[in-house]
C-alpha cells in the first residue's frame, strides 16, 4: 500500500476523517431540518441557491488570502469557519434572522475550506498515486458517512438540535488540529496560464453542480418525505449509501492509477444515470400529510400546518 507512504498525506486523511464525521452529521441533515424547522421546500432549494451564490462571490477573496498567508493557514481557518455554521443551523425556525446567518456563515466556511482544501491535497499528493490516495481519501469519508449520520439521527431525537449541531461543530473544529502538523504551501501571486489550463476542470465542476442539485440536494428532500419524515430511518438510508461508496472509491481510484481513467468515468456515468432513473420512481408509501408534527421531539415551535 505505497499510498500511505506519504505522512503529508496520512495526516490530510485524518483531518477529512474528523472533518466527514461533522459533515455527514451535520451537512447531510442541514436540508431536511430546514424543512421540519418551517422553511418551505422552495424556500430550502433557494436557501442553498443563496449559499452556492455567496461561495461564487466569496471565492476571490480566498485565492487572496491564500497568496498572502499560505494554504496550510487557509486550510485551517476554513476548517474552523466551517464549523461555526452547524450551530447557527440548530438555531433555525423558519424564514428570518437565523436563517440569514446560517447562509452567510455556510457560504463563507464552505467556501473558504473547499477552494483552500482541494488545492492543499493536490499540492502534497503524488501525481503517480493520485487516484488511489484520493480513492482512500473517499472511502474513509464514506466509512465515517455510515456512523456519523446514525450517531446525529439519535442525537436530534434524543437531546434535540442545539446539541445535536453544536458537537458537529466542535468535531469540525477539532479537524484543523491534524492539518498543524502539515506543511506550509506556499500560493505564488501570480500563474500565467493558469485560467486555460483550469478550463477543463471548471467544465466538469459545473456539470457536478447541475448533477447534485436534483440529483443530491432535491434527493434528500424526497427522500426524507417518502421514509415518513422518520429522522432515524433517513440517517440509516444515508449510512447504507456511504458503506456502498467506501467499496466503490477504492475500486475506482486503483482502476483510475492502473491508467483506465476514461473506463472508470463511463463506469460512474453509467451507475450515476442508473441511479437517477431508480429515483424518479414515485416512492413506495406517500409521505404523512401533516409531517411537522413528527418534529415535535426536536422543537416545541413546530406546529402542524395543512
């Protein structure tokens, strides 16, 4: 296993590790309790929109302060800003103020990490394991995915959102203590070329965009209404999903390294477009008419509304 050669790597790994166990607690639920908190669905799918806008204004700013302080430094302040948003999410209870922070604070954290993060793997990263060491990557994120939602279901029911959000906030925070021990990259200010070279990547981020917004975030709205609004049984479908994703990230990244990229993305293609047929199928059991009631246990505000 020449991938766990790279100490630089092995402690990326284990700060995604810690930074998964918050983000498939508190990231996976963040729609569906917008939704149970009194935000219409149309008001979450807008409230998403909102925080995908913000990260495209704010994301400028982060190659700044990327060039000035270095990208380990970048790294960990988005690490720790991405965090703050889950205990705004707790605090949640239909369209004003909270919800207004809670997208400015998802968009800033979001933002900041994601860009800072994806270019620090890439830089300490071995370009002739790239697919494996990613593949690993993805599938530690997916085997933390298959308790993470579990341990965040239970929580909601039994201590309710305020605890619930506030440990995955305190988890995310304690995902920059591994990136410490990580070097220094330096951003140069200036990469001539760098904007046609990136072409070929922007033209993929933007068809993964336009694939996760039905086929992810509008998902996990329906999703969510055909399991009978049951926050337990959502946690335990999502904790299914993420075992099958942990096998699959292996098998593609060593295909990927073998040098069958192009047959690894036509495997994915064809497992995405199989799946998105198998969820337009209208689900088993319509959900409850009156789903808000079933949210009782989290907050005494919610309220039945026909």
């Amino acid at each position: 296993m020449a991938y766990f050669r790279n100490r630089k790597v092995n402690l990326l790994n284990l700060h995604y590790a810690i930074h998964a166990l918050a983000a498939t607690g508190g990231a996976a639920f963040f729609a569906v309790f917008l939704l149970g908190s009194g935000v219409p669905a149309p008001g979450v799918l807008v409230s998403i929109g909102l925080v995908l806008l913000g990260r495209f204004a704010i994301r400028p700013i982060v190659t700044a302060f990327a060039s000035r302080h270095g990208l380990r430094a970048a790294v960990v302040a988005g690490t720790l800003l991405n965090g703050v948003q889950y205990p705004f999410l707790a605090e949640v209870h239909g369209v004003g103020i909270a919800l207004a922070m809670l997208i400015a604070m998802s968009a800033m954290g979001e933002t900041v990490y994601w860009t800072t993060y994806h270019a620090y793997f890439a830089a300490l990263g071995d370009d002739e394991l790239r697919g494996q060491q990613i593949g690993v990557r993805e599938a530690i994120g997916a085997v933390v995915g298959i308790v993470s939602p579990l341990g965040t279901g239970w929580m909601l029911v039994t201590f309710g959102p305020r605890i619930a959000f506030g440990t995955m906030g305190v988890i995310a925070a304690l995902a920059a203590a591994p990136i410490l021990w990580a070097p220094e990259v330096r951003v140069p200010r200036a990469a001539p070329g760098a904007f046609r070279a990136a072409i070929p990547g922007m033209l993929l981020f933007a068809a993964d965009g336009w694939l996760v917004s039905g086929y992810g975030l509008v998902w996990q709205i329906a999703l969510f209404s055909s399991l009978h609004d049951s926050i337990l049984a959502y946690g335990g479908a999502l904790a299914l999903a993420a075992l099958v994703g942990a096998v699959a990230s292996l098998t593609l990244g060593r295909h990927i390294d073998a040098g069958h990229g192009g047959r690894a993305v036509w495997y994915a293609a064809g497992t995405v477009t199989l799946i998105a047929g198998l969820r337009r199928s209208p689900p088993a059991t319509p959900p409850s008419p009156c789903w808000r009631t079933r949210w009782a246990r989290l907050a005494p505000v919610f309220t039945c509304r026909r």
